[in-house]
C-alpha cells in the first residue's frame, strides 16, 4: 500500500515560523513534524510514500531527497505556487498512487496512531477514516461513528473529530475538476450516501496547527 502525506499548505496560523520554512519542517523534539509520519508508516510496512508540495516545497525536498536512510521511497507530487488544499492535492497525486486503495496522512499531525491497525475498506467503501475526540479548538467535531459507519452530525448526536489520517480509493477523487478544492465536502457527500468506514482513536493526537500546539507536542514528544 501507498501512501499520501499532505505538505503543501502555507501554515498560515503558524506565522512567523512559517514565512521561512514549511510546517513540515518544524522541529518537534529535534525532529521535523513530517519525519515523525515517515517513521510511523514505515514501521506499518508502508514505505512507497508520495508527498505533495507548493509553499517552500523546495525545502522539503531538499531536506528529505527520496528518504532512502529512513527506509523508505518518496516521490513528489508538485502542485506549483498555489496549494491545491488537500482534495486538489490527493486528485493530482493520483498518478503517483495508482489504482489501489492508499493511506492518506497530514504532516502537521503528531499522534501514535498505529498504521498497522487503520480502519478497514468495505467493497464499497470509498473511505475509511480515523476519528478522534473533539480538541478544544474544534469542539464541534466533524463526524459521527455508529457500529464503525461515518455520518453527519444530526441533532445532539455525539461527534468526533477527523484525524487527517485515512483509507481511500482513488475514485473519491477521480471524477472531480483538477484543480482547488478541499477534501471535506467530498468525504461528507460520501458519508452521505453511505460509503465512509471509520475507527475512533483514543490515543495522543494533536494537531499542530499552532505555535501553541507545537509547543505541546515538543512537551508530548519529551516525556
């Protein structure tokens, strides 16, 4: 199985360390934020990666090259100035991820979830997706999980947060215009009709979407 590992957006909420150097690039506990994903698919026997770029993406290959030392093959999907958000960003990987089912990872992620033990694609399934419990800055979460089904939040139905960790056939993207477009509005219509799989994560996770946050998971990643 490939994998996807998005590292294309700006970080603009974490300004002014990133007018410099990429999101994926930071430092958490002397490793850059997108190392800590490598080694976590690696040790799943998931090693043919492709990782997208745009912003300061020169630096994240230079940095990485085809991170042959960690175990691991990387390609690159070059998206060009402009950040394709992570829809546009998994629909142009595809040609890097051929036909089958692929792992899909953000960058910016600092968790322990186990790779080995992402949830499962049924036939029709277009997505498999790893949830946890609503952060604080985002405690209206996404999603709801019933018996490992993905929905929509209806009523006071209990809601979990997505990861930015999971299972995907290529056709959640294939038919959609290239080009900007988020993957959240694709997932939820697939939700909608009934072909999203999900499992509830309950161990660390944190995403580092701030200068804040990355100083939690520096404490996290030190204990």
């Amino acid at each position: 199985m490939r994998a996807l590992i998005f590292a294309a957006g700006r970080g603009e909420r974490m300004q002014p360390l990133t007018l410099t150097t990429p999101k994926p690039l930071l430092p958490v506990a002397g490793k850059p934020l997108i190392l800590w994903q490598i080694e976590a698919l690696r040790r799943a026997g998931i090693v043919d990666l492709v990782v997208n770029l745009s912003w300061l993406g020169g630096q994240i290959r230079a940095a990485l090259g085809n991170c042959a030392d960690h175990g691991v093959a990387i390609r690159y999907s070059e998206e060009g100035p402009e950040p394709l958000e992570t829809g546009g960003g998994m629909r142009a990987a595809l040609s890097l991820l051929g036909e089958a089912p692929f792992v899909a990872v953000n960058a910016d992620v600092w968790c322990d979830v186990d790779y080995a033990q992402l949830p499962v694609l049924a036939p029709d399934d277009l997505a498999a997706l790893v949830l946890v419990p609503n952060p604080l800055h985002h405690p209206e979460g996404d999603f709801t999980l019933t018996e490992g089904r993905v929905g929509l939040p209806t009523g006071d139905a209990q809601t979990l947060t997505f990861a930015g960790i999971g299972v995907y056939r290529p056709a959640l993207v294939a038919e959609q215009t290239p080009g900007i477009f988020k993957l959240g509005p694709v997932l939820k219509a697939a939700a909608v009709a009934g072909r999203v799989a999900g499992r509830r994560h309950s161990g660390c996770w944190l995403d580092v979407g701030s200068i804040e946050r990355l100083a939690e998971a520096e404490r996290l990643a030190s204990r």
